[in-house]
C-alpha cells in the first residue's frame, strides 16, 4: 500500500438514480471577512456525474456564499450552450480527499445538490461503482494506483 486517502459510499436504495456525496466547500475567506490567505469550509451535496467534462457550482450556493467570479467560459449541453461565470474552491471529500482549485462553472436551476463533480477533478482519482447484492457503492481513491482496475483480469 501506498501513500492515498480514499472512501467507500453506499448510495441509499431510495437514491439510486444519482449518486450524491456529502462534501465541503472551501471558499476563499476574504469575501467574509476573514484573512485572505484562509478559505472556510461550507457544507455542501455533490453529484458525481462521470459525464460532465468540468464541475460545476450551483448559483444558489454561489449566492448563499457570496463567491466572486474570476472569469467566464462556455458551456455545452442537451439544451444548447451558454456562458457561465467560473469561480475557484477547494473540494473536501469525506475521509479527508481533498482538490485543490478546482475552477468550477456556475450552473442553474434547482436541484438536490450544491456541486457537480466533473471528470476534472475525477480524473485524479481512481473510482468504482459496484452493485453486488443490488447495493450500489462508490470508492474513491487520490492519487490513483499504478495500475489499472481491470475486470476482465481473475
């Protein structure tokens, strides 16, 4: 075993269409007041979503927050493309995993979590999904192994 922080989540049988996490926000604290050097954590839910390219931060957190934008950058979806307003945070996974600047999208409309965890910050990672017994779980793990997970390996 190596050096890595990972964690281990079972999605709740009454959840299974998405999987949503607990995390932490981390906002810089000058916007609150605080030393510009800290960032404060805010609890936050996040979908992990292995088809968005770049994660993304909803606009009511980004309101609640008082987060101020950096920059813009154009986004594409089913329903067309638009641009959006980027901010940078850190994500605190459970167990303590940890991203550091992410630059995340601010996207709109109300849902049951605050973040999209995108392929950006999913790509340091090494993630399964697995199902035996009809339970889903997720597991993480920062870095990733040398080698690859590999089902069609015994």
């Amino acid at each position: 075993m190596g050096d890595y922080t990972a964690f281990t989540y079972q999605v709740p049988k009454n959840h299974r269409h998405s999987i949503v996490i607990d995390v932490e926000v981390k906002i810089s604290a000058s916007i609150r007041d605080v030393p510009q050097n800290q960032r404060i954590p805010i609890a936050a839910k996040a979908l992990i979503d292995t088809g968005a390219s770049r994660s993304a931060v909803s606009s009511l957190f980004v309101q609640t927050a008082k987060l101020i934008s950096y920059g813009k950058c154009s986004i594409r979806q089913s329903r067309g493309e638009y641009i959006s307003s980027v901010y940078t945070v850190d994500i605190i996974f459970p167990h303590g995993m940890y991203a550091h600047n992410i630059k995340a999208a601010e996207f709109f409309g109300h849902h049951e979590f605050d973040f999209i965890v995108g392929m950006d910050i999913l790509r340091m990672t090494d993630i399964a999904i697995s199902n035996a017994g009809g339970i889903t779980v997720l597991s993480l793990r920062s870095p990733p192994a040398n080698e690859h997970i590999d089902f069609t390996k015994k």
